[in-house]
C-alpha cells in the first residue's frame, strides 16, 4: 500500500509528477527507450552495489 509522501518529500513529487507526464507524452517507441534505459540503469546500480531496487 502506498503511504502519503512525508513533507518534505514535496518538491520530489512534484518533479516525479511532471516526469510522468513528459513519459506519457512521448510516441511508444521513445517510451520503450526511455523504459529500457531506466532498467538497464537500475540493474547496473543493484549490480554495483550502490543501492537496492524500490
């Protein structure tokens, strides 16, 4: 279950908010690019020990 975002978490959602809208405005196509890119980016971090998938 997802929790409210703590106060000071604000300016973080808001920036994640307009990601989300940038993401869906864009062709399949990009979309499938930025989407493989950001789990590549992610196995890569968990792969290097710099941090844990959310």
């Amino acid at each position: 279950m997802l929790q409210p975002p703590a106060s000071g978490d604000a300016p973080l959602v808001a920036e994640a908010m307009e990601l989300v809208k940038l993401f869906r405005a864009l062709p399949p196509i990009k979309r499938k690019l930025v989407t493989d890119f950001a789990r590549a980016l992610v196995e890569e971090t968990v792969r290097s020990g710099c941090g844990e998938p959310a």
